[in-house]
C-alpha cells in the first residue's frame, strides 16, 4: 500500500495514496493534448463545478493550447456527506450565455453519476453548440446512470478520496495527490 508523503503521512486520517501528485500532472497534460486536438479551431467555454473542480480546472486550463474562456456554477446536492440523492440545487449559477458555445463541463468526481445527469439535462435546456464531460475521477462500478464521459483522468476503486479539490467539511482540498480518507 502506497501512503501520502510527509508531512501528509503524519495525518491518521489520510489512508491509501490512490493518485500522486505526478500522476494528476502527467495524466492532466495528456488529456490537455486530447482536448487541445478535438477542439482545434474552436473556442471551447469551460464550466466548472464548484467547488472541488476548482483546482482540477486551474491545472488543466493550462494545459489546453486553445482560446478557452471559463465560468463556474455552484451546486449542493441534498443528502448525507458521503452520499448524493440525485437533487441538486443551483447555489450560483453561470455568469455566461451557453447558446451557440462549445461548452466542456469539467467534473472533479462522479460517482453515481446522478450531479452529473441534473447538471447535463440544466446545461442543454441552454442551447449549446456541444457538450462534453470532462471528469479526473469516476468511481467504479457505482454509476446508477449513463455516464457518457467524453474525457476521464482516472478510474478509482470505492473509497471515500480526499485531495486536489476534494473535501471533508471543506478540509484537504489543497492536498497535490489524492488519498482514502479513514475517519476515527
Ligand atoms: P454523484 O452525484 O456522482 O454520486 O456524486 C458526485 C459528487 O459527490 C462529487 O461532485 C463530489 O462533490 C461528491 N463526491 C463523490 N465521491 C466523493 C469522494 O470520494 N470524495 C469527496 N470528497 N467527494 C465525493
């Protein structure tokens, strides 16, 4: 079993190293050529979901050797901690019209899918161009929904993660890598 580095290591609560932080920033410039090539010629609008796709975004924007602009909603999903509902309520929303842009939602995790399918059916009601799904993290085997991702970072087994965005009541967003998160 991989462990986060020091001083990170010190922490009782950060399991498993599942993603370091070499492996984001490698797999990140890989998608950004990807992207960088299918929307040649284009001027891609990012939406990013706030707030644990905010770090994810800042990296991967500079990746992307386009004319991108950015805009970012907010969203709280009703349900416990650890687990969605599938209802989501718009907490801030674009400051951007989507019609007529080509539009890439960029996600930090999906695992359900069902944030992912509200946030989907919201942002085609607005008449973009295209739309496509951009997510660093999908969890396995727990989609209740056609996931439809056109890029994924990385495929994770079903532990709760912690780092690069992601978050316990707000904490350990600003870890580099991405751990199991082991309360108690
Ligand atoms: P879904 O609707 O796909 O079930 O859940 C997606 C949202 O749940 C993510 O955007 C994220 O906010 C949260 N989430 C899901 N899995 C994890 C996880 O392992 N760690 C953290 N911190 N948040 C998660």
């Amino acid at each position: 079993m991989r462990r986060p580095p020091a001083p990170y290591d010190a922490d009782t609560r950060l399991g498993e190293l599942v993603v370091s932080e070499d492996e984001i920033s490698a797999r990140i410039a890989q998608l950004g050529k990807e992207i960088t090539a299918d929307y040649a010629g284009r001027a891609p609008l990012l939406v990013g979901v706030l707030k644990g796709a905010f770090v994810f975004m800042a990296d991967l924007a500079r990746s992307l050797e386009l004319p991108i602009e950015f805009d970012f909603m907010a969203v709280s999903s009703y349900g416990s901690a650890t687990k969605t509902s599938g209802v989501v309520r718009i907490v801030k929303d674009l400051d951007l019209d989507l019609t007529d842009r080509d539009v890439l939602l960029v996600e930090d995790i999906v695992d359900s899918g069902l944030t992912l399918a509200y946030l989907r059916r919201n942002l085609i009601a607005r008449g973009p161009a295209s739309l496509e799904v951009c997510a660093l993290f999908v969890r396995e085997g727990n989609a209740a929904v056609d996931l439809d991702l056109r890029y994924t970072g990385f495929r994770i087994p079903p532990a709760f993660v912690v780092g690069y965005g992601l978050d316990v009541d707000e904490r350990y967003r600003n870890l580099p890598f991405v751990a199991v998160y082991q309360p108690g």
